[in-house]
C-alpha cells in the first residue's frame, strides 16, 4: 500500500492484568489491526515496571510495545479502542518509519565510510559486512606484521656551524659536521 506507514505502539496495563488477559488483549489488537488493513511487525512485552508517578493508584504496570504498519484511519480506531478499556492505563503511539528509513541510511553510510577507510589502508573488505569489526581486524592484522608501517624518517647530516672563538679549544671547529635526528 502507499499510504501504510510503521508506528510503534506503546500500551501499560494495570498490574491487576493476569498473563492470560494481557495475552488475550494483545490476541484482541492484533485481530483488530488484521481486519483494518495493518499488520504487526514485532511485539515486546517489557513486562510489570515501576512508574514514574501513580496512574489511576497503580505504582507499576505492564508494558508492552508493538510495533505496526497500516494506514493512519486504522491507528486512530485502534488508539479509540485502547482508550476506552479499563485494563490500559496509558497508551502511545509514535510514527516511526521515517527514523527507521533514517537509522538504515546512517548505517549504510557509516558501513561505507568504514569499507573506504579500508581501502585506503590497503585491507580487504568485510565479507560479513560488519564495520565495527573491521577496525578491530585492522589491529591485530596490524599486528602480526600484515600491514606495512609507514616508513621512518632517515636521519640526515646538517653542518654545524659552531661560532669562532679566539681559543681554538672548542670540541666543534667550524666545518665538522654533526649527525642529527629528527
């Protein structure tokens, strides 16, 4: 569908809630967004936290997250539906699919970042396609001795010219020279 967006469902349930009726309730959303043209991606049940501050004189709750697709009039019945059961004590819902869109792109760029900076460093690509384990195989490719170092400096002779003293006692005459490294 064009117009199917994904948003992250948050509901918490009164502590009250039994397993079997907070299962029954998820069964009972998840039939509602079926026959409303959506569909649920992936459900997460955080199970019984501590609030912030009491609701309806409950200090904890269940949580449980879902995560949705479909389109915008089935998220406003669904969120009508939620309202009115006595069970929910808070319910949230978030678009999300422009953040997923955006977190996939940043982690392509940041995969293809880490591949050019490995080719640079002369190392062949990732074949699993983890960034973050490349930089790790940099280094202990780097030190067995598969990667070359950069080459040292090579130390070059520069004329000291020593200033001339009337005594002739000074350990440099003027023409020696002196090795120095840098």
């Amino acid at each position: 569908m064009a117009n199917e967006r994904q948003y992250e469902l948050v509901y918490i349930l009164a502590p009250t809630v039994t397993d079997a009726e907070a299962e029954e309730l998820q069964a009972e959303i998840a039939e509602q967004i079926g026959t409303l043209g959506g569909s649920i991606e992936s459900t997460d049940v955080w199970g019984r936290r501590k609030l912030a501050y009491p609701i309806k004189r409950f200090n904890e709750g269940l949580y449980v997250v879902q995560l949705i697709a479909g389109p915008g009039t089935m998220l406003a019945e669904i969120e009508r539906r939620l309202r009115v059961r006595d069970q929910v004590l808070r319910q949230l819902t978030v678009r999300v699919d422009d953040d997923l869109k955006k977190a996939r792109r940043v982690a392509e760029e940041r995969k293809a970042a880490a591949e050019r900076r490995r080719e640079l460093r002369g190392i062949p690509p990732t074949d699993n396609g983890d960034a973050a384990g490349g930089d790790s195989a940099a280094a202990s490719s780097s030190e067995s001795g598969a990667v070359s170092a950069p080459p040292a400096r090579d130390a070059t002779v520069v004329e000291a010219a020593a200033p001339s003293t009337a005594d002739d006692s000074g350990a440099a005459a003027d023409g020696e020279t002196s090795e120095v490294k840098e």
